[in-house]
C-alpha cells in the first residue's frame, strides 16, 4: 500500500466490489469511482456501471482512518501490567429467589500483584439484619486486604498475604465472633469459617465458589485467533451446591464500542452431564468491556442459569467501575 497526502492506494483482490466498499467506509459507490478516477492514469480509469478487474484503487486517506479508527487494532487482549487504582461496584441479582446483593471492591494493580479491599453487603438495597448474615460478613472481613497474583491470562494464581490473613483471623476475628455470636449454628458457621482461614491455600472452594472472583479472575487476557476461541469453565450454584460445566465461545469484538471501550463476549450453554439427563440446560451470557489503551477491565455484564428439578436458577451480575 503506497500512501500520499491526500488519498491511499488499496490493493484489490478479483473484481472490484464497490457495494462492500461503500458499505464499510460509509461513502457512496460514486464518490469511490469520481475520486479513483481523480488520481488514477488513463489506463485505470472506473466506469460507474461495469465491474472492472483493477490492480489498485485510489481511495480517500480521510475515509480509511475514520474507519480504522473504530476498529481493534489486534486480537492479542494482554493483560495490564502498569500501576493502577479503580474502584468497582458489584450488583448480583438471583432471579429465582428475588434477592440482590451489591458491594464495593478497591483493587490496586502492580503488575501481576493485584491488591483487593472490600466495603459493606447491601442485600436488596438494606444493610444486613439477619444475624447469620451479619456473623458472615464480619468473619469474611478478616479476608481483606488480601493481596494475590495472577498469571498471565489474569487468573488466580496464589494468595501473597496467606499469613498475614491468619494471623488477622485467629488474633482477632475469631476470638471476638466466637464471643459475641453464641449458639449451636453460630459454633458450627465458624467451625467451618475456622478451618477455611487456617488453611486458604488448601481451601480455595472460598473463592472458586465466589462469583464475583470467579468473573474478576476469569483467564480472558489470550490471544483470539480470528477474533475468537472456544472454551469452558464451571460455575457454582450455591442453592444445589454443585459445580456446573459450561461450553463456550469468547468472541472479541472487531470494532471498538460507542463508549469506545474493547468488548469481549462470553456465551455458551451447560455441558453434557455424564451421569444424569438433563432435559433444561443452562446457559452463560456474558459481556466484559476494557479500556482501549490500558486493556484494564472497565465493566462485566449477564448473566449465567442453570436448572433444577424443572426451575431455573439464574444469576445475573454488573461489575462496572465506578
């Protein structure tokens, strides 16, 4: 492609379709012919109605940097590695029992350290009451800050702060909440909460089981050959306290969004069960926006269900930054 001020020469491969060009550089078929014709030799010359195998056509500069600008400039999303601070609100909704929960998280990013903290569960739009709920969120506190790091494709890798997080736990939290909240299932939550801090590493169900974590941490910094890749993951659904496979395919979106962000979509349907035959199946729907410069995540949408006994179970979640 040779390029001079005021126009581009685009190679052209067979006969020359100026309907497609048109259509994707939004100029009409004989703005295309009047300006090839403008800069072209005599021998190249476009009549307006007859298809003609030309090698080259001369084309506005103007017109195919307008358009390349709306397009993604690579299907390599890689994960970003500068410093940065965001603050991101969470909203999970679970349709099949009318319940919404919404939070805030802090994350500071240092390469591939990633720093996490925390704010207040808000369940439909009301700080918690109910006693259960409460004893849960102040055990899950002991948890934050809590600092990981995460491969390459942004997955959980491991836990830096492991140490730290148990020391927090057994010095402090769990003294004070084995004291204040008594009771035969208040003893056996913190049992439980108990043996999960002790041991993080061993018990990474916590936050394998998190949805929020699941989504934040989900291996999408890859390269998408054609701008799309197959693939699948598990999802747990706490009310059947069961692991669910889906199949998937992640599709980057050519062209840059209104908001001119970066757009990778997740969609897909429940796996085959090898043991039991399913008639309803699940499905995910997810869309991840990124900043275009950064590729840091700026928003993730959707919703992922699944069904059991004849109901679906569907959960839908806005992770945005904020």
């Amino acid at each position: 492609m040779v390029s001079e001020d005021s126009y581009i020469k685009l190679k052209i491969n067979g006969l020359l379709d100026l309907g497609a060009l048109s259509k994707e550089y939004q100029i009409s078929k004989k703005e295309i012919i009047n300006f090839h014709n403008q800069y072209c030799g005599i021998g190249e010359i476009l009549p307006l109605h007859l298809p003609k195998y030309v090698p080259f056509l001369y084309f506005p500069r103007k017109n195919f940097e307008d358009r390349n600008l709306e397009f993604v400039k690579t299907n390599d999303l890689q994960y970003p590695v500068d410093i940065s601070q965001k603050k991101y609100g969470v909203a999970i909704k679970y349709l099949h029992n009318n319940t919404k929960i919404h939070f805030e998280v802090d994350v500071k990013k240092d390469g591939l350290l990633v720093e996490m903290n925390k704010g207040k569960n808000y369940i439909n739009n009301a700080e918690v009451d109910n006693i259960i709920e409460k004893l849960f969120e102040k055990a899950e506190q002991a948890i934050y800050p809590l600092k990981i790091t995460v491969d390459k494709t942004g997955s959980f890798s491991k836990i830096e702060n492991e140490a730290e997080i148990q020391e927090r736990w057994e010095k402090d939290y769990f003294p004070k909440l084995k004291e204040y909240y008594v009771g035969e299932t208040a003893e056996e939550i913190l049992k439980k909460m108990d043996l999960t801090f002790r041991n993080l590493k061993s018990k990474q169900t916590y936050f394998s089981q998190s949805i929020f974590f699941k989504l934040f941490f989900l291996p999408v910094y890859q390269s998408y050959f054609n701008y799309s890749k197959d693939g699948s993951f598990y999802f747990y659904f706490a009310n059947i306290q069961s692991n669910i496979a889906f199949n998937v395919k992640y599709t980057l979106d050519k062209k840059y969004t209104r908001g001119n962000k970066i757009a990778l979509r997740i969609v897909g349907n429940e796996g085959d069960h090898e043991w039991v035959k399913k008639e309803q199946k699940g499905s995910v729907n997810w869309l991840y926006k990124f900043h275009k410069d950064t590729h840091d995540l700026f928003s993730i949408t959707g919703s992922v269900s699944t069904f059991d006994k004849g109901k679906e179970l569907k959960t839908e979640v806005q992770i945005f930054e904020i």
